[in-house]
C-alpha cells in the first residue's frame, strides 16, 4: 500500500503534467524512438506508461502508430498483455477455480497503451492465463504462437524467451526500469538458479485455444518476494545496480520527453549480465547488506516512487 502523502504528491504532479507542460506531438516521438535506436526491421517488447509524458497529442493510438512506423512492415512489435489480479498466484487460482481462461476476452492490466493496442490492432496474442503477450508485425506469430505449449510461463518456447533469439529490444516509453518482465527468462531457463521463486503449489488451468478447443495445462507461480526490482521502493538497489552497469558497458540508451524518461536495451545484453551476477548470487530479488545501505536504497526508492 502507498502511504497517501505520496498517491497524493503523485496524482497533482500527474494534474501539472497534463494541463502546464507542453503536449507531446507525433514529431517527439520520433525523435524519442530515434534516440533510443529503434530503426526499420526491429523487433521491440514495450513497456509503457502514458500519464508520465502529460498530454500526447493523438492518446496512446499515435504512440502505437508512430512505433509501427518506425519498425515498418519487416519489424514486429510486442506489448505486455498481462492479465493479473494483485499477484501471478491469486490470478492462477482465480482461474483454477473458475471457468476456462479465454484469452479473447480477457483485458490487460498493463496500462492503457497495452489495452488499446490490443483492442484496436488486431494483434496475435499468446495464450497464457497471467502473462499473455500482444504482437503486430512480420514475426507476429512466431513469437505468440506456442506460449501455451510451453512448459514454463517464461522459458523455451514463450515470447519472452524468444527475445534472445531475435536480437530483440526491449523499451520503456516513460516506464519504471523495474517493469522489466524478461528478468524472469533466467529463472525457467537455468538449472542452478541461486533462489526458488517458485511456489510448492501448482495450478491447473483451463485454456481455450485459437482454435475454440479447451486444453488443460499446469502452470506453478511466484512466491512473495520481499523485495524484487519492481518493487519501487524495497527494488532500489538491484534495480540501480543493473541500470549503472549497464549504462557504464553503453548497452542502455536514454532520452526524455517532458518529464517522462524513457530507455532501451538489448534483451541480450540484460540476459548475459544476469547470468553474470547468478555467479555471485546476485538475482533481481537481492537486496543491499548492512542497515545503512538499506536505509540509503529505500531513500532512494522513494524517489523513484514519487517519480513514476
């Protein structure tokens, strides 16, 4: 729960962003995709936050368009259709329970952009009961078409997965550096992960495929983490450690727009230094040792919090 000084701190600073700083316009967004090397043939995961850029000239519609045109027909363009309610257990067990999970119907969580690109844009999508993905472009169906034939929700054979075989980018347009859902490829795909961030639990679900048949699959979900990197607050340190190391290897592009900070990488390269740090133990879920960098780290998270 957010203390209310900060939702409160947060909702007026949204109200100045809309009605004082300037609209963005089709042309800064552009310049925004230019700058963080998104170019013709590129195949891009979006994560998105609207409100952070204040007034956008045309809504999340041009931010779509105008990314759709900057990777042109030969490049394929991803959005989060994620479908959660509080966390990836509740959503599992609401759906074990219930009726079969039909993923036509279902309505992303994932902010406004995400909804409206999969209302509007006719894109493949990926049958997953929590962490279905949206996809438009050249490569639409290879990346959604065998998530739910997966054995995992983010391993072999899933569209996040197959950012690493794609060369892929992966965004945030005015989104927190946490919101990055590939960290968790790692953890389905490697066999000596320093952590179990898996529930004893399973979770057998009903799905209803593209071709109007129901298949039951079982799917496993994450345990409560204490501290993760998107957290805000308690993912300060290990959100901070990746972000600088991968500025300081110049793997992490930046640019803003109004007051929205916006960045790329290469899922690669994120792969590759989260191999790195599983050596040392280090995993998105670690947290800062000895009480004043822990106090330091929550500081610092706070301010992330109250500029997100």
């Amino acid at each position: 729960m957010k203390f209310k000084p900060v939702k409160t701190f947060k909702k007026r600073k949204k109200k100045i962003l809309k009605n004082f700083v300037k609209p963005v316009t089709k042309s800064d967004l552009l310049g925004l995709y230019q700058k963080l090397g998104i170019k013709a043939g590129d195949i891009v995961f979006v994560h998105s936050a609207l409100s952070t850029f204040g007034k956008v000239d045309g809504g999340p519609q041009v931010i779509i368009d105008t990314l759709l045109e900057t990777v042109e027909e030969e490049g394929t363009l991803l959005f989060p259709g994620f479908n959660l309610t509080k966390s990836m257990a509740d959503t599992m067990a609401y759906y074990a329970a219930g009726e079969a999970y039909d993923y036509q119907d279902s309505t992303p969580t994932t902010g406004i952009i995400c909804r409206v690109f999969k209302q509007e844009y006719d894109p493949c999508i990926s049958i997953h009961p929590t962490h279905s993905v949206l996809a438009k472009g050249k490569l639409a169906q290879v990346f959604t078409s065998e998530h739910h034939l997966a054995d995992s929700s983010f391993g072999k054979g899933t569209p996040l997965y197959k950012l690493l075989s794609h060369n892929a980018k992966i965004i945030g347009l005015g989104s927190s550096f946490g919101r990055l859902t590939f960290v968790h490829v790692i953890e389905d795909v490697v066999n000596n992960f320093p952590i179990n961030v898996y529930k004893d639990q399973s979770y057998k679900v009903r799905l209803i495929d593209n071709e109007g048949n129901t298949i039951q699959k079982t799917f496993v979900a994450h345990c409560p983490q204490n501290s993760r990197i998107d957290h805000l607050i308690k993912g300060s340190y290990i959100r901070r450690k990746f972000w600088n190391t991968l500025r300081q290897r110049k793997q992490l592009k930046t640019h803003k727009v109004n007051q929205a900070r916006s960045w790329a990488i290469n899922a690669r390269d994120l792969y590759n230094l989260q191999e790195e740090l599983a050596q040392e133990k280090i995993t998105i879920y670690t947290e800062p040792k000895g009480i004043f960098k822990k106090i330091t780290y929550k500081f610092l998270g706070l301010l992330d919090e109250l500029n997100s």
